[in-house]
C-alpha cells in the first residue's frame, strides 16, 4: 500500500490525500486491511488477504465478491457508489477489479487491486 503522507485536513476537519487518487486509496485501505487489524475498529476490512491460501472454486469466487462490495459499501459508502467487485486468485497474486462511482460525480471508474506475485 502507497497512502499519502502527511495526512491533509479540509476546512471541515475530514481528512485528505494529497493528488486525485484520494478514493483508490480508501478503496485500497479497506480491500488491504484484515478484520481485528485496527484497533478502535476492529471490524473494519474485507478480510481479502486470507484469500490466496484457500483452495479456488466458484463458490468461494462468488462469497468473495460479496464479502468484498458488502466491506466497501459498509466503510466508504458516504464516498462512492459500488458498482461490480470481481476477484481473481492465481498462485500467490490476489486481483480485485472494483467498478465504482464517486458521488460528488457519479462518473463510473474501474480500478485494479493486486497483492503479491509482483506489484
């Protein structure tokens, strides 16, 4: 994960990333961080990471992407829309495809996740 630091704060308090990738981070954030993970939340995740050490199947495909979209229109669903979540896990490198829309724009956008193998 590559979160910009310092964190920046608007005239509201709200925290900010620097650049206009502000939402791939958040999306990246939840996507990348495991339940029991952070302190004062301990339910925050997606628990995405346990996923290259399981056996593949379609089942466990389809319990994926809705364990996935349902971690990410719980945390940012005050930021984005969630539009289609599609996992794939080959060896040991973990692939996430989210189709989301921000609300300020409701402009659709599709962004590629990975973990491991080479990223």
């Amino acid at each position: 994960m590559n979160i910009h630091f310092p964190t920046l704060f608007d005239a509201s308090g709200r925290t900010l990333s620097a650049g206009d990738d502000y939402l791939y981070e958040l999306v990246e954030q939840v996507l990348f961080t495991s339940p029991g993970e952070r302190v004062n939340l301990p339910d925050f995740g997606s628990g995405l990471l346990q996923l290259p050490f399981v056996p593949n199947s379609p089942e466990l495909a389809a319990a994926t992407q809705l364990t996935v979209q349902g971690a990410l229109q719980k945390w940012l669903s005050g930021y984005l829309k969630v539009i289609a979540v599609e996992t794939t896990s080959v060896e040991a490198t973990l692939k996430v495809t989210v189709t989301y829309a921000p609300l300020d724009t409701g402009i659709p956008q599709v962004k590629t996740f990975q973990h491991g193998g080479n990223s």
